[in-house]
C-alpha cells in the first residue's frame, strides 16, 4: 500500500470558520509532511513531522496548526485564514532516512471565502 | 531563493515525439529527483539520480545529471497523451542546515494525441 489519503477532497470555508485537514498512511513512514500550492505553481513546504515530533516550521502564520497524533495521521488545523490562503494542500510521508523520496496525497482544495 | 529552475515552462508535442525539460539548480546537492504531478493532483515520484551519477534511465525516461554545470534534464521517449502534466525537478540541499527537498517552479508538458 503506497496510498497516502487525504480528505476532504474540496473545502469551502470562511474566514471565521474553524476547520481540519486530515491526512493517513499505513506505509510505515516516521516522516510527514503538509505543503501549500497555489496554481501554477511548486509545492512550497509548511511542516515535517519527523517521529511525531515537529521538527520543520517554515515560518507558517499561527492561524494554520499541525498535530501528528500518531504514526499513521496528520492533521492541519485551520482558524481564521484568509482569502489568500486559497490553495492546494498536499500531505506527504517518507522514510525518515529517505526524504528525497516522498510519497503524495491527492490534496485538498481549500477555498477561503 | 529556488533551489531549483526548470525550463521551458511550458512545452506542446505531439504524441510520439519526445520531450526535454531542464531543471538547473544553485547549491551543492545530494540527490535531484523528478516528480510529476497530474492536474489538481498529488505529485509522484519518477526518479532520484544521486549527485556521482551522471545518467540514469526508467522504463521511457532518461535522467541526467552535470553538477559541474549544476543541471538535470528529463527527456520522455515516444510521449502519450497520458504523459500530460507538470514535472518538478527536486533537490535536497547539503548546505542547508534542514533537511528538506526544494521542489523547482515546473514545466507543464501537454501531450496532443
């Protein structure tokens, strides 16, 4: 199983929702990511977790706050985003000693209204 | 600043026909990778050439490397249609003091039947 599943598919929200992206793998990967892509653009990095433990910040504003709660889940939480915070999130695991090699969820669409 | 640039950014071929991206890059790296990503999708991992390696080949596709000109090409033999989607070059750099992979801004292959 290299399936790293990503739901929901599409979120709408507004401004002053509160709302979770969930992301899960059963491929036995310590390491795991969130990344933000706007259109047209690459994968730009907002957080590793490595062993469950945050260990990459990429200076991301507080209003988006990841949780690993285990080996297998990620989670970002969102509260009070802004419209410019659009975009595709895309979850990713890898083996720890293998980050170049990462494995990709299909993302969720997030529209900020 | 990007680790990692490709060009063209965009490219329409016929099928059949091969395809050439180019990826160059600033820093020492350890590894460079070729990711794809179809539209609105998570990107998959095509190839990792490592930084002794000068070429590497997968089924249709064809690495190579020259780090004394710090560039990569992807070339994609005898296209399908199928093979319309973004393709990212990656790299992990050795002079950061993270250790994460950079994903370049991408060409969008288009593939006409």
């Amino acid at each position: 199983d290299t399936e790293v599943t990503q739901t929901p598919k599409h979120l709408v929200m507004g401004m002053t929702n509160k709302k979770s992206l969930k992301c899960e793998q059963h491929m036995g990967h310590r390491a795991m990511y969130w990344y933000k892509q706007k259109a047209k653009k690459p994968p730009e990095l907002m957080f590793v977790y490595s062993y469950e433990k945050l260990s990459i910040n990429e200076s991301v504003p507080s209003r988006f706050s990841p949780e690993c709660p285990n080996s297998s889940l990620l989670n970002l939480h969102l509260h009070a985003l802004q419209p410019e915070d659009s975009a595709l999130y895309l979850c990713a695991s890898s083996q720890v000693q293998k980050k170049n090699i990462q494995y990709f969820g299909a993302g969720t669409r997030l529209s900020v209204l | 600043s990007q680790q990692g640039e490709e060009d063209p950014q965009a490219l329409s071929i016929q099928e059949g026909e091969n395809a050439t991206m180019n990826c160059s890059y600033k820093t020492s790296i350890n590894n460079l990778q070729w990711y794809r990503q179809n539209s609105g999708r998570g990107l998959v991992h095509l190839i990792l050439i490592r930084s002794n390696e000068r070429e590497k080949h997968s089924g249709r596709l064809r690495v190579t490397l020259d780090t004394s000109k710090k560039s990569s090409s992807l070339l994609i033999t005898a296209s399908r249609a199928a093979d319309t989607a973004s393709y990212f070059c990656a790299t992990d750099a050795t002079l950061t003091s993270y250790d994460k992979v950079i994903f370049g801004p991408g060409t969008s292959l288009s593939v006409i039947p």
